[in-house]
C-alpha cells in the first residue's frame, strides 16, 4: 500500500486524490491519497514530518521551488525547470512532470507549437515548465510576470524565450495563463483583456477549477479555441505515478486512461 499526498497552499479543491486513485485501481496498485494544505508560514516547520511520513508527495503552489532544499536530488526535468512537482521520498528525489503532462494535453488537443509565437504568463514553477517544453518544441515565448526577475529568469535559461514587462496586443498562436489568476479568491478574473486574446488562436489555461476559467471564457466567446488544465493535470498525475509504482511510462495509456477518466469519473 503506497502512501501519497498533495501538498500546497489551499489544495481543498484538488481533484488529485480522484485522479491518483483512479490510475492506481486501473494499473493493479493500492494506495491511499490525501489532500494537505499547508499556510506559509507553516511549510518550513512541517515539510520534514511530511517527507518522513509519505511514500510519494505531489506538490504544487507555492512550494515547488521551496521543496528542493529538503531534498537529495533532482532529476531530468525538475532540474532543468527549477521546479518540483513529484517526490519520492525513498531516496528524497524531486522530479517534474508538468512539461510531459503539459505538451501530452496540447498534443492531444491538435496544437503543435513549432514555430508558432506563444505569450506565457507567469513565470513561476508552472510557467517555468511550460517555458522550457516550448522552447524545446520550437516556440518563440513571450513570457510575462508582474515580478519581472521572474520572467527574466526564465529568459536567461531558455531559448527564444524573450522576457516582457508589458504585455502588448498582437498576432499569437497561443497565449497560456500559468498565473492563478481565476481560482479561489482571485475566480472571476482574467489575467488579460479581450484585447489581448482577440489576437490569439488557441489559448490554454492551467486552472482546472472553475472548469471554464473568465479566461477561457473570454476567449470563447471570441471564437478562440479553449483548453483548460483538466488534462495536464491528470497526465502529470499518470507521470508521477510511473515513478511512485516503478513503471515505464507509455503516452498512449495515458491518453486511454484519461478518456476512461472523462468517462467513468468525470461524466
């Protein structure tokens, strides 16, 4: 019986415990899986009890860079993004799967970002991720932060990814919101106007809760093609399971996987 949780600021609204619960009864594994909200204040003196406890954390906003001094280890992804989402605390290694979870969901949704001009908001742990995939996919990103270090240090890891202090109307092909700009007590607003996505074909926003974000909203209402975080998240989720159960990972059962999670759970 593994032993998991998501950890984060406020995850009383994550819907990972039903993601995680349902890959593992499909994939033949027990666990259990809890939500762990954790104030600010609090992280530093709980995070130790936490990793001792758990055989696999989850981790999200706000603690996927400030996991890492409590950690061994990182590997692949969490050390090019700087960013933790999964922990094995068998050996106290941090690994990232929100760039494979992010680019499976845009791939499975028809986009292909080569050579396309995206405009990235946020530049946090998230945006980070999302950054370095669509540099590597052969994107020119546009990333912007209202703390502008933040986006000039995306820029300097990545490549063709240019740092921004304002952002401006124009032709894109994608504008991605990875800013929490539209849940909990920020819902109802968008990190943008209707200026800013009448210029955009696809937009894509991370939020999964409320499913249709006034971003999206926004955007549809604009004719624009909407993506909402639903699928990162529960791919993300398939990722970090290959590593908490030992298993090599394989896109096309994931992609099966979350057809039958739209299905049977989601409905």
């Amino acid at each position: 019986m593994k032993k998991l949780a998501v950890i984060g600021k406020d995850v009383s609204q994550s819907t990972s415990p039903q993601i995680h619960n349902f890959i593992a009864s499909q994939l033949g594994v027990e666990i259990t899986y809890e939500r762990i909200s954790i104030p600010e204040e609090q992280f530093e003196s709980r995070v130790e009890e936490l990793l001792k406890t758990y055989d696999g954390l989850n981790v999200t906003i706000p603690y996927k860079l400030s996991i890492i001094p409590h950690l061994k280890a990182t590997e692949g992804d969490a050390t090019a993004f700087g960013a933790v989402n999964t922990v094995l605390t068998s050996t106290l290694t941090g690994y990232n799967t929100d760039g494979l979870g992010f680019m499976q969901m845009l791939q499975s949704n028809g986009v292909n970002v080569d050579g396309c001009d995206v405009l990235l908001l946020g530049a946090g742990g998230a945006g980070r991720s999302v950054a370095k995939k669509l540099s590597d996919g052969g994107a020119r990103v546009e990333v912007y932060d209202r703390n502008t270090d933040n986006a000039l240090s995306v820029a300097k890891q990545f490549a063709n990814v240019t740092a921004i202090d304002k952002v401006v109307p124009k032709k894109r092909k994608l504008i991605i919101n990875a800013t929490g700009v539209g849940m909990h007590k920020l819902e109802g607003l968008s990190p943008v106007p209707a200026e800013i996505l009448e210029g955009c074909e696809v937009a894509v926003d991370l939020i999964y809760v409320p499913e249709k974000s006034e971003f999206l909203r926004i955007a549809e209402t604009l004719g624009k093609k909407i993506i909402n975080g639903r699928a990162m998240l529960f791919y993300q989720a398939y990722y970090s399971d290959c590593y908490y159960f030992n298993l090599t990972p394989a896109p096309s059962l994931a992609a099966d996987l979350f057809k039958k999670y739209l299905k049977e759970v989601v409905k």
